[in-house]
C-alpha cells in the first residue's frame, strides 16, 4: 500500500470518526431530539440548530482560509463544484420526499448510519429501507421506473 493511500485512508477515517462522535454527542441521532427541532408549532426544541451553527462556525473559517484555496481534498480526491444552480421539479420533488422521511422517521441518513452501533432493528430496517428508496429513486432517474402522481422522468421547466 502506498503511503497517498494510507493517508487518504487516515484522513477518511479520522473524519468519520468525528463526525460520528459529533452526531451521537450532539443528540443528532435521537430521533425523538430531531423531531422536537422540526416540531416548530409544538414543543420545538431549538437545541439542534446549536449544533448546526457550532458546525458552521467550525467549517466556514475552514473553508475559506483552506479549502477554498485547494484544488484537492486532504486525502487526494479533486474538487469539483457542480454547475448546476437550477432549481426545477426535481429538486423540489426530492426535497419534499426527503422532507417526509426525515419527518416520519426522525433520521436523516448520516445520523441513521451512525446509530448503527446502537443494534436497534428499527434502524437497520431504517438503513435497509434507505437503501432500497435509494435504488429505485436511480431507476426513476435513468426513465426506468414511473412514480406514484409523477409518472416517468421528464424534464420540467426550472422555477
């Protein structure tokens, strides 16, 4: 193995660990907490958007003073900006489906891989479930699949 490699290795694996930390220390993972956040004309619990500004606060410095400058990651990967800015059918469609799952199950996918070291079926039936939206959200992209009021994949006119 090559010495860029096991860096790229260590880089990856340092980075997963805190973020995983970070979730399961912050309350990310709970998905009682998560819905307390998204429960803004109930019982809102703001304590989540902490965490998202401790983030940002972290990051922004971070990505101006490095990344920014850099025309690759740490682990070797290149940059690339999307230039796609188009806000159209699809990317409102997807964000409302989000939206739903986040809402009914409480997770978000980086938090429901976290929480894998809890053991809770619930989240491997989660996970598992993930994945299987995740294929056939591909096969409605590629034409392949029709869904439910939308039908096949066609472009929509940007908003």
């Amino acid at each position: 193995m090559t010495k860029s490699k096991i860096i790229r290795m260590a880089v990856s694996l340092l980075a997963g660990l805190l973020f995983g930390m970070g979730m399961i220390i912050s309350g990310m993972v709970n998905p009682a907490k998560v819905i307390g956040f998204l429960n803004i004309s109930g019982n809102w619990d703001p304590s989540l958007a902490f965490v998202m500004g401790g983030a940002l606060a972290v990051f922004t410095p971070i990505y101006h003073f490095v990344i920014k400058k850099r025309s690759a990651a740490i682990n070797g990967d290149k940059f690339s900006w999307t230039s796609n800015t188009k806000i159209d059918g699809s990317l409102i469609s997807g964000a409302l489906i989000f939206g739903a799952g986040w809402g009914l199950a409480g997770f978000c996918p980086g938090p429901a891989i976290t929480s894998i070291a809890s053991g809770s079926n619930i989240v491997l039936a989660f996970i598992l479930s993930m994945i299987v939206g995740m294929v056939l959200a591909k096969q409605y992209q590629q034409g392949r699949l029709p869904l439910p009021f939308f039908g096949y994949r066609k472009n929509i006119c940007a908003i």
